[in-house]
C-alpha cells in the first residue's frame, strides 16, 4: 500500500527517517557497538598460558529462586541452564567468566564479569553495547567494581557510584554484578 504525503513538513520527516535508516544500514558502528569478540574477551581474563574450560550449570527451579533471593528483590534472575568458562593454570583457578546479556534501556548490552576463586568481582569488559554511545560505561568506572562481593555495597544505596546521565546503564551492570555473584554462588554451592 502506497501513501502519498502532500505536507513539506511530512515530505521532510520521511527524508529524515529515510536517511536514518539508510545511515544505520550502511554505518555498522551506529549499530550494535561491539567492543570485544567472546574470545578476546576471555583472552584478556584469562591470558596465556591459561586454559580456558566451558562449563554449563542447569539449575531448578529451586537453584534459580535462591540465586533470585541472593542477587535482591530488584535483579530479575531467570536464566536456569548458565554457560560459564573457568581460566585454569597449572592446575590452579584463576577465575570465572560469565557473559551477562541483559537490556540497559531499550536496546540490549552484554557484559563480560570476572568472578574471583574467593567470589569477589575481579573485572568487567564490555563485550557489546547498542544503546548510545555516551550512555557506554565508562572503562574507569568499570573498573571501580573490582573487590566487590555479594553484600549491600554491590548497589547504587551502597558504594557504587552512579554515572552522571547514565542511571540506567549504572543500574543495569549493577544488576547484571549482582546476578552474577548469585548464579555464581549459587553454582559453586552445587559443585562442592
């Protein structure tokens, strides 16, 4: 169905729209603002000579209530079959690698968040983000959360700083923080 559009100012929101399209079509950096392949990511983890192992976790319904309690009544915890990857040297842990893949404001990032042997948070990297870029976390801000635990510091009414003109994006890695130590916790609980 064709529509005819007689206004100017219809004639110029349909050039604007078109041209929109068209940038994001031909420009794939105003698309998805992929920073980190999975591999790079886990690489930075989780460096040479380290091996890198996949694990998958399938929880129950009472593993993934349990996970939902620890990460708080504002984190949604869903997810019951949870792929993580462990970097092992010499026979010794060096950590987990999870891959958070959760919706900041309107448009989906994912992260990738580093779990210390002593469950305590060792990094973040953003491995894909699609909202703005000035809504991006900032790597320096990132990095605040290193040391962090499962404890009510982990929150924006804690010690985490909110990023200026970014709430969302500061609620939604906190949250993602959050879920992961739970599912980590809860993960780890099921191994011993």
């Amino acid at each position: 169905m064709m529509y005819e559009v007689r206004s100017a100012a219809g004639r110029l929101a349909l050039h604007v729209a078109a041209w929109s399209v068209t940038a994001v079509l031909l420009c794939p950096g105003l698309r998805a603002q992929e920073t980190l392949t999975m591999d790079e990511a886990l690489t930075m983890a989780f460096p040479s000579p380290a091996a890198v192992v996949r694990q998958t976790a399938f929880l129950g319904e009472a593993d993934v209530a349990r996970a939902a309690a620890l990460a708080g009544p504002e984190v949604e915890v869903s997810q019951s079959v949870v792929t993580y990857y462990i970097g092992v040297q010499d026979s010794d842990t060096l950590g987990y690698a999870y891959f958070d893949p959760h919706r900041v404001r309107t448009l989906p990032e994912v992260l990738m968040i580093v779990v210390t042997p002593t469950a305590t948070i060792d990094r973040i990297e953003v491995v894909r983000f699609t909202e703005p870029p000035e809504y991006r976390p900032p790597d320096g801000w990132l990095q605040t959360f290193g040391g962090f635990a499962l404890t009510d510091d982990l929150s924006l009414k804690g010690k985490v700083i909110t990023i200026a003109g970014a709430t969302l994006t500061s609620r939604a890695v906190t949250h993602a923080a959050r879920r992961t130590l739970a599912l980590h916790s809860v993960i780890r609980a099921r191994a011993r």
